[in-house]
C-alpha cells in the first residue's frame, strides 16, 4: 500500500508538471504576437533549444561562445567605502502593485530557464491579464523627491530600483522596447528611473539599479540558440543605457536566478559595467563572483573576508501587498545589527503602492529606524563585525579601539563572551543604565543592570587599549 501510495504521488507531481508546462507554452504563445519583433542575427541561425549552463549543468549548444575572458572587480577602495555604508533601500515597483500580487512570480505561464520543479506551481495571474497591467499602472502621486526623503530620513545611505523585473517590463525609457512606462500603452507616460536618479542624485543619497536578466515576457528569452542570442544583444543594451543616460550609478543589483555565466555572457557583461561606471559594486548574481555575495530572505552567515549583503523584505513580499504584515520596530533593528554584527550590509526592501506612494505604515516604520540610527548609528556605520561572534545574545561592532556589544536577548543573564587579546580599559552603556565588565584571560562576562535592559537592543561600549585584532571569520554568507 505504501508502494502504491508513492506512485500515484509521484503520478499526480508529473501530471502537474505537464499541465503546468501546457499552460505555460499556450499562454506564451497567446501573446507572443502583440510583442515587437527583433532584428535578425548575423550569426549563423539556429532555432535549436537554449539550454541554461547554471541550470541545466551543460554548455549552451552551438560554437559560438567566447572563452571566458578576465573579470573585473571593485578595488579595495572601493568595497571599503561600500561596507561602510551599511544600510540600504531596496525598492521593487511595477504594474504588479495594481494587483497587489508578488512581482513576476505572481505571473502565470512557463518559466523559460528554470528547472521543472521551479514550473509545477505556476503563478496566480494570468500571462493575458499580468502583461496588461502596465495600461492600469498611472502611480500620479509618486514623487521621487518623497520617496529620497524617507530612504534619508531612515538612515539609508543608498537606493536600489527595480528598473526591470523578470516580468520584463521597464521602468526606464529604454529605445530597445515599447513594454515599458513611456510606452504608448503606458498612461503615466514618464520615465520613473529618471526621477528617482535624479532625485538620488540631487538628496546626496547614492543611486543603485536592480536589473533582472530573467525576462519572462521577452519571446526570445532561452525560446531558442538563436533568439537567446538576440536577446543577450537586448540585455547588454538595456544595461548600456541605463549606466550611461541616468549618472552615477553606486550599485548594481544582478539577478539571473540560477542562470550561469554563459547564459548571460556575464563576463562582459560585468566588465562593461565596470568601463562605463568605475567604482561600481557589482553582485554575484550574473555568474561570476563580482564583488559581493547577496543571501536572501535571511541573515548571512559571520563573514569578514567576503563582503556581502542581506536582501530582506519589510513585509512578506517584495512588491505592495494589501493588508501585509509588516515587521515590528525590534524585528527591523534587530535585523539591521544582526547583519552588520555578521560584517554584511542591509538592504531593506519597501513596496510602493499603484498610486505612487510608499505605505504609510513602512515609511512610518522606517522612520523609526531612522530615529533610532539618529541616536545610535556610532555602532553601525563604519563599523566592521566582530571582534565577538553573533549568537544567539546578539552581536558586536567595532571601529578602531572601540567595541560595540549589542544585547538583543533583554539581557537578564549575564552574557559570557570569548576573550580578546586587547584590555579593556573603560566600558558604558551607549543606550542607558549600568553594567559591569569583567575581563579574564578566558572570558569577557557582561552583566546589565535593570536600569540597562530593553528588549530591542542594549548596547555596551567597550574602550581598549589597542585597535581591535579580528581573526578573518567564513561561514558562507552567501
């Protein structure tokens, strides 16, 4: 019985995954002739099958590629300044918001380049209804200027935008398609990453562009060798225009998925950004290591040697979810210090709403944050993890001979930390009250006071006698 039990299971997930997949190609179908057609290749044609290399585990079919040229990365410099910044604000907008759905995954059809199981649950929203949403998308009130002022007054030092999600529309003025917001479909008509850059550019916060190589909606995206190609020519020309027509661009934000190097010629790719931008921090997330690693939806592992960067949403989605839990003022600071006690970088995550607007509820919540950095951001900014290993009693900063230790389990035991080799020569509590520190040549032991104890974070100063000495900690942030 339990044989037969496991059979008819495995039946149904193969019977779902073909449905899946039916709906999927119909629905591709469906609306493949109401999207512009692309010039024809000058390599040699073949209508051949793409298949992914960071998916499918194989070379791409055909001779054509390159081998993998040098990839550049950031310099010491500049991924200095970068990790001094420490909190960022990532925002995903798009004619999602007026279904209040997840952006791109909400989107029903085949997910070309993904792996079968990632096809058997398809989105909730129709391909016909998700790619005609963008006629709906009129945000009247967004005002960019709003939007840099609550990244500011939140204690972000940078913002990262959707300028393309794996739904394929285009926040941007881009020459290369009409599916985009100054389209003649679009009825707001103006180009939303010009505002926001600008705004960025003229508020003093840096500016930073999230750009999905997925795309979903594009007819020649892995359909085939030949249309893949076509469509590699389109993505490295987006790219081309958005890090030459917006200014200074601080941060890019890659995100292929599972997709390897070969399927987005990421080598190039990368290296393009770098001749046209010099300075920028490039992620891991074009098939090659870049600069940074970005685990998501979580807190990275302790790691110094490394940089990395924590994506997290302040709600439950991505994109603006009506009615959505949002995450409490200690679970956003406890969040912010767990990352920076772990040497990574935050990058927050709002949704706008269809109107333009961001939430009320998460501005307000940034705000908070912000108020707090205002007070305590000594122990954040320009700090780096450490010298302490983040458990489960919270984490420690340091800059210099200064140690930051962040209590974030109350504090009413007494929290026994590993010895240094530096002596402490002062302590005091940046938060409030009293404690006392106790230093051996096993131990440092903490104990606060009543009058020092609060559930979000209490943070006790530790002055040494030396700068601090880190022993490089990895533990796979990414």
């Amino acid at each position: 019985m339990q044989r037969r039990r496991v059979q008819l299971t495995g039946l149904m997930a193969v019977g779902l995954v073909l449905v899946g997949l039916a709906r999927g190609v119909l629905a591709d179908e469906a609306v493949k002739a109401t999207q512009p057609a692309e010039p024809a290749s000058t390599q040699p044609a073949s209508d051949e099958p793409w298949q992914p290399a960071g998916i499918a585990g194989i070379l791409p079919i055909g001779s054509w590629r390159k081998p993998l040229p040098e990839v550049t990365t950031a310099s010491p410099e500049d991924i200095a300044a970068w990790r001094k910044l420490k909190f960022g604000l990532f925002i995903h907008w798009g004619p999602v918001s007026v279904q209040g759905t997840e952006i791109g995954w909400s989107r029903a059809g085949y997910r070309r380049g993904l792996p079968w199981n990632w096809n058997i649950l398809s989105g909730q929203v129709p391909v016909e209804i998700y790619d005609n949403l963008h006629k709906k998308f009129n945000p009247t009130k967004f005002d960019a200027r709003e939007w840099v002022q609550i990244a500011k007054d939140a204690g972000t030092k940078y913002v990262v935008f959707t300028t393309k999600h794996h739904d394929g529309f285009c926040l941007f003025d881009t020459k290369l398609t009409d599916y985009k917001i100054t389209g003649p479909e679009s009825p707001y008509g103006r180009d939303i990453v010009r505002q926001l850059a600008d705004a960025c550019h003229e508020g003093g916060i840096l500016w930073g562009i999230y750009y999905s190589q997925v795309d979903w909606w594009h007819p020649d995206y892995m359909n085939s060798i030949d249309g893949h190609r076509r469509y590699l020519k389109y993505l490295h020309g987006q790219m081309r225009e958005l890090l030459t027509g917006y200014g200074k661009v601080s941060m890019i934000f890659f995100d292929g998925l599972s997709g390897d190097e070969k399927d987005w010629d990421g080598a190039a790719l990368v290296n393009m950004c770098r001749e046209l931008q010099p300075g920028v921090i490039i992620n891991d997330r074009a098939g090659v290591p870049a600069d940074n690693s970005t685990p998501e939806q979580r807190i990275g592992h302790m790691d110094t040697k490394r940089p990395w960067e924590t994506c997290m949403t302040i709600g439950t989605q991505w994109s603006w979810k009506p009615n959505d839990r949002i995450k409490s003022f200690k679970e956003c600071i406890q969040t912010l210090v767990r990352v920076v006690g772990g040497d990574g970088n935050l990058l927050f995550n709002v949704g706008p709403m269809p109107d333009g607007r961001i939430e009320p509820r998460q501005a307000d919540r940034l705000r908070e944050m912000g108020r707090w950095l205002a007070k305590y951001g000594e122990s954040i900014y320009d700090t780096r993890g450490g010298p302490f290993r983040t458990d489960q009693w919270g984490a420690a900063t340091w800059r210099g001979k200064t140690v930051y230790v962040h209590v974030l389990d109350g504090g009413k035991k007494p929290v026994t930390l590993e010895p240094i080799d530096r002596k402490i020569v002062s302590h005091r509590v940046l938060t409030g009250g009293q404690a006392t520190v106790v230093q051996t040549d096993k131990s440092v032991t903490i104990t606060l006071s009543d009058d020092a104890r609060n559930d979000v974070d209490a943070i006790v100063v530790l002055e040494l006698d030396g700068p601090v000495r880190v022993k490089d900690v990895s533990e796979n942030a990414g």
